[in-house]
C-alpha cells in the first residue's frame, strides 16, 4: 500500500523501551516503492520490510545481534 498523503516525506514513530531508565525513538518512513525504512539517529543499523511493524520489529532483530545502542 502506498502513501496516502502528498508529502512522502511523513515520519512515523515508535518508541522502544530499551534497557535502563531511558528511552529512545525509531523512526520509520515510508519509501516510495511502499517499502518502510526504520532507523534511529546515530546508529547505522536500518530495518526494511513491507510494513512499518516488520520494519521496526527487523530493526530491533538487527540491533539485538549487533549490540549496537
């Protein structure tokens, strides 16, 4: 399913309780093939999948193996 708006720049966030007390957000964008890219600022691991859930979900997968926060 494509974007529903005019602007395929819209954001959409989920927040993801790591460990600690701290949080921090992902954030996923729709690409123009449809597609959704999450990533996070400073860390260069990325999820894509066709939804923006399996996205974050590989996202976190990705994180998981690496240990990179």
């Amino acid at each position: 399913m494509g974007a529903t708006y005019d602007d395929k720049e819209v954001h959409e966030t989920a927040e993801l309780h790591t460990h600690g007390n701290y949080w921090t957000t992902i954030v996923l964008k729709e690409q123009d093939d449809g597609s959704w890219l999450a990533t996070q600022g400073g860390v260069a691991v990325q999820g894509i999948a066709p939804t923006a859930a399996e996205a974050a979900a590989e996202y976190c997968r990705k994180i998981s193996e690496t240990g990179d926060e």
